[in-house]
C-alpha cells in the first residue's frame, strides 16, 4: 500500500524537525585549516613559497609574538605571482617538501605577464588601467 502524499509530508516535516533539533554548532576547524600569507618566490614549475605570518599575545606580560614560516606550495597553473596573497590549505604530498597548495587568492598582485594572460581575472577597472598603462610604456 502506498501511502498519500499528506501522510509522507508530514513524516519529512517530523524529521527535517528532529533533525533540526539534534544538531550541534561546528567546532572550530583545528586540522586542514587554511592559513593566509603572502607569496614571496615562485621555485620551480608549479611551486611557490609563500609567507605565513601569526601572532599571538603572551598570557602572563601581554606580549605580542610573532610567528613567521615559509610553506612550499603547489601551484597547479602557475598563476602565483611574488606578491599575490593566497589561502594555502594542507593536501597529499607532492615532493618532500611540498605538501601545502594554493586553495584561493585573497588579492591579486597586477603584474605585467599575468594581465596580458588573464586581463579581466579579480582586478578592479582602476588596476586593470594601470596593468595596460605600465605593458603599453614597457613594449
């Protein structure tokens, strides 16, 4: 027997209730947690150092200490350029040093080679101006 569509609604709103009420807030996402920093070499095809600077206050003298650590990272389409800033997100091991890869870009250095490629890609009309201006006086 199959049962109405009233019937079947009713038990979906019941569970999507139940649901609804066991469910429990994220948990600060310790491990895998994508860090920002600051490209500041690209080493090789498809790599890329990047700058990952923290700080944190000492509980006892409220110093302030800073942290700083430069990751090696995968870049698949060589679109890293020494400026860039970048999210890095841990993955699978593509070299001995390099197991970190870039996740997405913060903001974009305007570079003269990456805007003759990619001339519309996340800059502004003002920054995409002075990109042509600064090619056109370097040819």
């Amino acid at each position: 027997a199959r049962a109405s569509a009233g019937a079947t609604a009713a038990l979906e709103a019941r569970v999507l209730q139940e649901l609804s009420r066991a469910a429990k807030p994220f948990a600060r996402r310790e491990r895998n947690r994508p860090f920002a920093g600051v490209v500041v070499a690209q080493s090789g095809d498809r790599s890329a150092m990047v700058l990952v600077k923290s700080a944190q206050v000492q509980p006892k003298y409220g110093n302030v200490l800073t942290h700083k650590k430069k990751y090696m990272c995968h870049d698949e389409h060589n679109l890293a350029t020494v400026g860039d800033e970048v999210r890095i997100q841990q993955c699978r091991p593509h070299s001995k040093r390099k197991h970190w890869r870039i996740h997405s870009w913060v903001r974009r250095e305007p570079a003269g080679v990456w805007a003759e490629v990619y001339p519309a890609y996340s800059l502004s009309a003002v920054e995409l101006r002075r990109v042509r201006q600064a090619f056109e006086e370097s040819r």
